[in-house]
C-alpha cells in the first residue's frame, strides 16, 4: 500500500463550491500547494494518507468546510491522522462565544487559547505548520489517480 485516500464524505458536496473556492485562496495565498497526483506525491512519500473533505454547519447557520483527521474511527487496520495524537496533551474544548465570554468575565489569567480553522490555522501559524512533513489535501475536482 503506497498511500491510503478516502472517499470525501457526502456533506462535501453540498458545500463544494465553498470548499473550492477556500482552496482555491490558499493556493494563490501559497498557504497550500498543489494539486498533485498520487503518483507525484509517492515519489516523494513512501506512503501518505489524505482524509475526507467535508462540511459543518456553524452556530451561526453558515457551512465551513472541513478536513476530517479523525476518519476513520475505531478501525484498527486504518488508522486515523487524529489517532497519533495524545489528546492528554492538547485538552480542547469546543464553544461559542457566550460561553468564551463569561469564561474570561469569571476567572484569572493566563489562558491558552488556540483556534482551529484550516483558513486562520494556515495564515496565522504557517512556520508551525512547515514542521509537518506533509499535510495532505484533495480537493473535489480531482479524483484519485
């Protein structure tokens, strides 16, 4: 097995002009490069893994699209991205901004907040992220090859 891609889950197509254009600005951004083939990518990667696009529905009713690390789950022959973390080591909660809001309004700093959307992740902490040896992404319009 040379690389390991899943199908992008159902929810990617009903947001895929949205997911194409938000990859279509990180590439001009040169925040995100390509596209490139299974075969490109595997000379350089004795093995990769891509995980599913799709899309959420936010709080506030707007879709966003989403690459979903943790696919599959509890598959012990593939493994997902989000499986080779130690969440003891990242506790992250998840909510919105009333909840954020009295958070700060009833306790003492510091805090240590982190957001994680794959457009500000990109733009706002680019030299973490070129630590990876490779984030992989496909998009709707290319299929596997």
């Amino acid at each position: 097995l040379d690389w390991y891609t899943a199908d992008n889950h159902s929810s990617a197509i009903e947001a895929g002009n949205k997911i194409q254009k938000s990859i279509a600005e990180e590439l001009s951004a040169k925040q995100m490069f390509g596209p490139f083939s299974h075969v490109e990518v595997s000379r350089i990667f004795p093995f990769f893994r891509t995980s599913p696009l799709g899309s959420v529905v936010n709080a506030d009713g707007k879709m966003r699209p989403i690459n979903d690390l943790s696919f599959p789950q509890n598959n012990t022959e593939i493994l997902s991205v989000n499986s080779f973390i130690n969440k003891n080591l990242f506790r992250t909660t998840w909510d919105d901004f009333k909840v954020v809001a009295h958070f700060f309004k009833t306790h003492q700093g510091p805090f240590h907040l982190a957001i994680f959307d794959w457009e500000k992740a990109t733009s706002k902490f680019k030299p973490l992220l070129l630590r990876f040896s490779a984030i992989l992404c496909w998009d709707l319009n290319h299929p596997c090859s």
